[in-house]
C-alpha cells in the first residue's frame, strides 16, 4: 500500500498508452487526462483493468491490417 496521498489523474496519449500524472499539474503534450482520477494505488488499478493489450495502437492496427482484416 502507498503511503502517497496526493491525487492523480490516468492519462492516455494517442497510441492509447496509459500513465498516471499528479493532479494540479499540466499535463505534458501528448497526454490527455483519461476521466479517472484518485490516489495513486487506484489509478494504477484503474490503468490494469483498462489497459489490457499493452503494444501501442499503431502496432496493434498493423497486426490486424497483416491479418487480412482492414482496419479504419
């Protein structure tokens, strides 16, 4: 259990990666708050029930393409 009482909001960039970030501060370019935010153990829970196929989307996209399936 962490002892880190600060709040953090999940974000997600565009290859639908997830990471947390403290709450009050900028987000960094790229980035964009996710809509959970809360203490850093349930963000990170948060990020492990979401983000279940952890390659990057473009990766993922060329795997379907390869696959014979179009995807748009």
């Amino acid at each position: 259990m962490s002892t880190d009482e600060r709040t953090y909001l999940v974000v997600r960039n565009h290859e639908d990666q997830y990471s947390i970030w403290p709450a009050g501060q900028d987000v960094p370019a790229g980035w964009a708050a996710e809509g959970f935010d809360g203490p850093k153990d349930a963000c990170l829970a948060h990020i492990a029930e979401v983000w279940t196929d952890l390659r990057p989307l473009s990766l993922r996209r060329a795997a379907v393409v390869e696959g014979g399936v179009h995807v748009g």
